[in-house]
C-alpha cells in the first residue's frame, strides 16, 4: 500500500510456470474419468476424518493438507508411480504426512482397504486400524516410510536416493529405473532436515530424485511467510544448491491472460504480490480479486474487463491443473545429472468453501457441519444424496464401471499397487541389555 517494491529474492525468476504452454507435453490419460475418481478419492479422505470425529474420542485428523495435494497425487499414482516389479523394487515414496487419509481413501477405492479399517483411521492400536501418520512400524505391509515427525521426509529421501545409487555404480543391483519421491510442504521446509543435506543430491548428482514442496502458502497455525514470498525463497535456496527448479505456479484457465499480457504487468503484479495477499484472495471472492489484485494496474483491469466475476473465481493454480501438474513430473523424469524440485502453488483446504479454503485455521479442521459437507459433495459433483449426507457414507465404484476399470488400468500399467511394503525381509531384532554397557556406564 506504500508503494514498497518487493524484492524477488536471490535466484527468483518471474512467479510464473517454468515450463512455457507451448513446450507442455500431451496429457495421457482420460481427464474426466481421473477427475471422477479423484472427487471419490477427496470426499473419502473427508469423510475419513469425520466419521472418525462422530466417535467423540478427540481423534483429530486433517483434512485440509490433502484437499491441496490431490491433484498431484492423483496424476503421480496414474502415470508414475512404479510398484515393485521382478526387474526391481519400483519407485519410493515418502508421502506428506498430514495428507495420509488421502492415500487411505485411494487405497480404499482399490479394494486394499476395508471400511472396518477407514473406520478405525487413528485407531490402530488393535491391529485392524489406520495409523496418523505413514509408518512401517504401525502398518508394516503398508507405509514404506515414516515421514512424521516434520523434516523426516526430505532428509531421509535423499540418503535412499544416494543409496540407490550406490548400488548402481557398484553393479550390486539395477536401480536404473527406480526413482524417490518426496512429498513436503512448504511450512516443513523450515525444519532444520528438511534443507541441511540437500548440497548432497547435488555432489551425488541424484537424478532419481524428486522433491515435490506442496507450496499452499500455510502452516500449522497460519501463513508461511506473509509478507513474502516462499516459492521465490525456496526457489532460490534449491537453485543456488544446484538442483533442478520447476515451478507449477498458474492453472491452463490463466494461459491466455498471460498471452495478452503484452505489457508484462500482469507478470509483474504476480511477481510483487505477496503470500498474505494471494492467501486472502482465495478467501474472498471474484470481485474481490478484480478489485484488489487485477485492479492494481489499468492495464491488469482491462485484461479482464470483459471477464465475469465466476470466471475470475475460476482462474486456478498449478497445483489443481493436472496438465500442468503431469509436465512438471515428466520434465523432472527427463532430467539428467541433478536432482530436481517442484514447487507447486496450491490452495489449502481446495474445494472445502467456507470451513477451510484458504483459512489460517485450515491445517486444524477436524469437523465440519452439514452445510460444508454439502458444499463438498456439489463441489466435487460427488453422487451422493441428500438423505444420505447425516450417514456420512463412502463412495465406491461397481465393478465392471469406468471408474473401476481405469483405477485398476492405470495401477497394473504401473506393475502394481502403492504404498505397499514387503516386510519379509525384516527379521525382529534382540535389543541389547543393560548390562552389555557396562563398560561405558562404569565410572571412569
């Protein structure tokens, strides 16, 4: 409001798509039906964390963190992630803590998981459970990682990726086609873990892995950097370590805004817009948005002047585009020598409306009342009734469906099924006693 210029930050480009309209490759796969199978997926993982809620245990659970992430998921579990196959041991995932009933709702629509378990999610100490967080020890047969507590993900990523390597450049085993992922979010990067070791994927030259920072401008208890700008500082930080920097900024519905920016002063009213500001935009409404960010500049006004208020509401974010969210990943699998970020511009709490979108409170939603739950079954165009919503039911596909077929298509296209963890290998350890100490407990 002062008139103060905001800086870009060291190693910041312009806050748009790394990766040009005209360079995106063709989409694979059936958009319609992958959105139908992923509005199933989003109104499971809510209702996950809800019926959880009608228990009165104070079990918590967040929904909000995976309602951002979807459509990256999504695109990942249909075109990329490999499962263990007989050539190797396929891709490894370390996924976003948080986002875990997500990956449940997925696995519940593929048949691995049971409704008795999706009911019992933060409940597992029986044994017939999902647990809060991914973890190998609490599901052994699942979680091939713990990722919780925050910074876990990252440094651990990669270590495994220089370990595949490792056995690589040792001729011990093909790891050739093998590649880890690591999901995180922008808050998270602030833990000491999360960036202490990553000059090490650039000496180790760590092109089998990929980090992808959800960046939906939150963290636990409200904005990551308000007045700045944290994909401006983690590109920067990323770029200057030497890895591979993409940034998934703006939705396919802003192209053409950008091609008749001839004046480049949409570019620029990107580039000073802070987080705070964008995060309040999406809390607002289309008028609201004209008003206050297109209303900046005469010449951002007159790009939408002929633009209704729905479609202004409409323009999306990298993170929600699947064609957008799909190049990024491909160009990541293409690139040579480095390892590579994808910083994806997300909203927290997508498609939640009033209880959660874009809200500082949103990483703490544990409820939400008929109305929000409304809201998300004809948001998401999710078939279910209005004398069904008290029962808060799942959604599943008949066998034999579209859905059924293409959920099921695209896994087996990929060798397989995850998460899934192979714990025959693990053995129980003895623990050592206190007495094979006693060396170093005696007084010196």
């Amino acid at each position: 409001k002062g008139g103060v210029k905001v800086a870009a930050g060291a190693g910041a480009s312009n806050y748009i798509n790394t990766i040009a309209v005209e360079d995106e490759p063709e989409y694979p796969g059936n958009l319609e039906l992958e959105r139908r199978i992923r509005s199933a997926i989003r109104w499971n993982a809510i209702m996950t964390v809800l019926r959880a809620s009608k228990k009165d245990l104070e079990l918590g659970g967040h929904m909000a963190s995976f309602q951002s992430s979807a459509t990256i998921y999504d695109v990942c579990f249909n075109h990329f992630f490999r499962a263990r196959n007989e050539q190797d041991g396929g891709d490894l995932v370390y996924f976003q803590g948080h986002i875990s009933p997500g990956i449940y709702a997925r696995a519940f629509l593929e048949g691995r998981l049971t409704q008795e378990q999706m009911d019992n999610f933060r409940q597992e100490v029986h044994g017939n459970g999902l647990s809060s967080y991914p973890h190998p020890k609490l599901m052994p047969e699942f979680w091939q990682f713990p990722t919780v507590s925050m910074g876990l993900g990252p440094i651990g990523a990669i270590y495994q990726a220089k370990f595949l390597k490792y056995l690589e450049h040792r001729g011990l085993k093909d790891t050739s086609k093998q590649t880890v992922y690591a999901f995180l979010g922008d808050g998270e990067m602030d833990e000491p873990e999360s960036k202490g070791a990553i000059t090490i994927a650039t000496r180790e030259k760590l092109d089998n892995l990929v980090f992808v920072i959800n960046c939906n401008l939150q963290r636990l208890d409200g904005p990551v950097t308000g007045n700045g700008k944290i994909v401006n500082e983690l590109e920067g930080i990323f770029a200057g370590a030497g890895w591979n920097v993409i940034k998934v900024m703006w939705g396919g519905r802003w192209d053409e805004l950008l091609r008749k920016d001839t004046s480049g002063k949409l570019i620029q009213l990107m580039n000073e817009t802070v987080d705070g500001d964008y995060q309040t935009f999406k809390s607002k409404d289309g008028a609201y948005v004209r008003e206050h960010f297109f209303g900046k500049y005469p010449e951002t006004a007159a790009l939408v002047a002929d633009w209704t208020d729905e479609q202004i509401w409409a323009l999306n974010r990298g993170g929600h585009d699947p064609k957008k969210v799909y190049a990024a990943l491909k160009k990541a699998q293409e690139t040579k020598g480095k390892a590579t970020v994808i910083l994806a511009h997300t909203i927290k709490g997508y498609g939640m409306g009033d209880t959660a979108e874009g809200k500082n409170i949103a990483h703490q939603v544990k409820k939400m009342n008929m109305d929000g739950v409304r809201y998300v079954r004809d948001r998401f165009n999710v078939p279910v009734a209005d004398a069904d919503l008290e029962k808060l039911p799942y959604i599943t596909f008949p066998e034999g469906s579209e859905e059924h077929k293409y959920l099921h298509e695209r896994r087996q296209a990929l060798h397989g099924y995850l998460p899934s963890r192979q714990p025959n290998f693990t053995e129980k350890l003895e623990l050592p006693q206190l007495s094979d100490f006693g060396a170093l407990l005696e007084e010196q």
